[in-house]
C-alpha cells in the first residue's frame, strides 16, 4: 500500500463490519460487470457518471480470503484484486461499451499494478459473468492489442467471475466523500497523465464531434474581443484576476447556476457558493467532476492550484483546500469569468436539467 494511500485512509478506517453484496437488483433486467482496474477509488466514477448505470460498488474478488478487510487485501496474500461491480442497464448501455470505458482508466500493459500501487492487489482483470461477456471481453482484448495503442502487450486478464465482497463503506464514492483526497491521489498516482498521453488524440476527436463540445466550443481571439469586456478578456484568457468585494457576484445571494462567461458551459451552483470572506465568489465544488479542469499554477513564486472551464478553456480562478465540509474546497472564482442565470430563467436559457439542485 503506497504512502498516498495511508494519508489518505487514516481520516476514514474506523471498524466497519461488512458481507458479500446481496444482489438488490435481481429480478430486475439488470446485468452486472466486474473489472479490476487498480485503485478502485478511481475506478467508480468514470462509469457511475454513464447513462445506464444503475450501480458501481468497490470490493474485492478473485481471491481465497472470505470477508476480507481492506489491510488484508492490501497485503497482497488474500489473492483478491480491488475491483468494481457496476450493475447496469442492458437496453440502455452494452456490455462492449462499459468495455471501451474501461480500457481507458487502466495501463493494461503493467504487469505489476497500476502507476504508483504495485502488488497483485492491484493487477487489472475483467471478471466476465456468462459466456456471452467472455467473448465480448477476448475480442476487446485482442483488437486493443493489435491496435498499435501500446507498444507493449496487453496483460490484463480475463477471469471467470467469483464471490465480491463489497469494500467498507468509507470506500464506497470516495470521489464525493473527499473530492480533494481523490483528486490529488488522481494526480500524484500518475494515472491521469498516462491516460492524457495515450487516448489525447482519441478524446480530442470525441469532444470535437459530441453535443456538448459543439454547443460548449472555445472562440476564436477576434470573436472574444466582441464579446468580453476588458475585464473578463484579462480575466479568462490572460489570467488576470479581478478586485475583491469589487466584483459582480461576490454577495449575490439568488438561486441559481454559475456558467462560464465565454462558452455558456455551467459550472457552479448557488447551492454550493457561500461566503468565505475573500471578496470573491466561493464555492465547495462545481456542479459535475468534469465541469472544471485543475492546472499546476506556479506563477508568483507560489504553486496553487489553477481552475479552467473544460471546454473553452477559461481561466477561472483557483482552487485551495481550506473549503469547508464536507468537501473541504474552496473554489475562489472570478465573476469576470461568470455568468449567472437566475433560477426561475433556467428553462428558458436551456439549463432546465439543473432545476433539481433547487427541488
């Protein structure tokens, strides 16, 4: 277990009693899939976040060890691998699809682990449940392997499924318990970067053709210039930052959703800004995990931690770890780079998918 992960865990491993998961879904047309993909921790979100996901539950599977604990896993000699069972909606989302996400969260040429965690723990593997999931799973293996990705083989394997046993509670969406934990622990694994290098040109291509990118894409510098003022020219594209308590949105108290001044793309939420006594607008997170984009900022002869829109790229403000509970963040955001959009004008502007943060 790697001293990220310690720091980590200390704040929440208290005792927890725990047993295999029951299956509440049966009966219901539900299908279920199980991978192994290193740190189950970054593993829920990116198919909890997926249309037709039901359910994404960590745990442990593929070992000898009834019940295992957490510290017993991690030892390596339980034979277990962290790994995710995510129930799913066949007639909404495809076991090939949950396939295609999942190659892309892993290096399924490491041998040893995932990025920072090494041991068998961590080893990546597909569970397959039927014969039907099997073969999905081997044609998807062999086409990544002779797609030129990796200049390496693959060596993640394809295991029939075996009893879960659903991981303590304080793991179960780490994400949103501790947004920041999970974040850092993201970055200094090395896992995003290794994901950046090798789908960029791939992710690149989707954003370009899907819905929100075409309905979120950046402007060109003429077209910025026409449409921002001074200020929120400086502000989103060159850095700047606006005064505080002299600033549009810093008090504003009304209900509603914070979008980025360029792009339209919403951000932030009314229902997680409160006054954190800067002058600027605060916020504990923003409305979805991929709404903002975090960035080394070492300007200043300080390293902070700079937030930008995801589409358009708008420098936005920066983020610092002395929010308040339960996420423990601060967004401090420039209201140059805002635009607010009252509650009662959500539907009309298009944002109507958002008047449940108000119900």
């Amino acid at each position: 277990m790697n001293i990220i992960r310690i720091l980590l865990i200390s704040a929440f491993a208290l005792p927890v009693f725990f047993t295999m998961q029951p299956g509440p879904y049966a009966d219901t047309g539900y299908a279920e899939a199980t991978f192994a993909g290193g740190c189950f921790w970054c593993m829920e979100y990116p198919f909890e976040k997926l249309d037709g996901v039901i359910d994404v539950v960590s745990g442990y599977t593929g070992g000898h060890k009834a019940n295992p604990s957490y510290r017993q896993v991690t030892s390596g000699r339980t034979g277990h691998y962290e790994a995710v069972k995510i129930t799913y909606d066949p007639e909404k989302i495809t076991y090939s699809e949950l396939l295609d996400v999942f190659w892309r969260q892993i290096d399924p040429t490491d041998a040893g682990g995932q990025f920072v965690d090494k041991g068998s723990q961590y080893l990546t593997a597909i569970f397959y449940h039927d014969e039907e999931q099997k073969r999905s799973a081997e044609k998807s293996k062999a086409e990544l392997d002779s797609s030129g990705k990796y200049d390496k083989p693959i060596v993640t394997k394809i295991k029939k499924v075996s009893t879960f046993y659903r991981a303590e509670e304080y793991h179960q969406d780490y994400y949103k318990k501790s947004a920041a934990g999970y974040k850092n622990y993201r970055f200094f694994s090395g896992r995003d970067q290794f994901l950046d290098t090798v789908w960029s040109d791939e992710i690149e291509s989707e954003i370009e053709q899907n819905e929100q990118g075409e309905k979120y894409k950046k402007m060109s510098q003429k077209e910025l210039k026409k449409k921002l003022s001074p200020l929120q020219y400086e502000v989103t594209q060159k850095g700047g930052t606006e005064r505080p308590f002299q600033n549009e949105y810093w008090n504003n108290k009304a209900e509603g959703i914070y979008v980025d001044i360029v792009s339209g793309e919403p951000l932030f939420s009314s229902t997680e800004k409160y006054d954190s006594g800067t002058g600027w607008p605060s916020f504990t997170k923003s409305i979805n995990l991929e709404g903002v984009v975090e960035k080394q900022d070492k300007s200043y002869s300080m390293v902070r931690t700079e937030v930008r829109s995801n589409y358009a790229d708008s420098h936005l403000g920066h983020m610092f770890p002395d929010g308040p509970e339960p996420s423990g963040l601060r967004y401090c955001i420039n209201s140059a780079a805002l635009r607010f959009i009252p509650k009662e004008d959500l539907e009309d502007e298009g944002y109507d998918e958002y008047l449940k943060l108000f119900r």
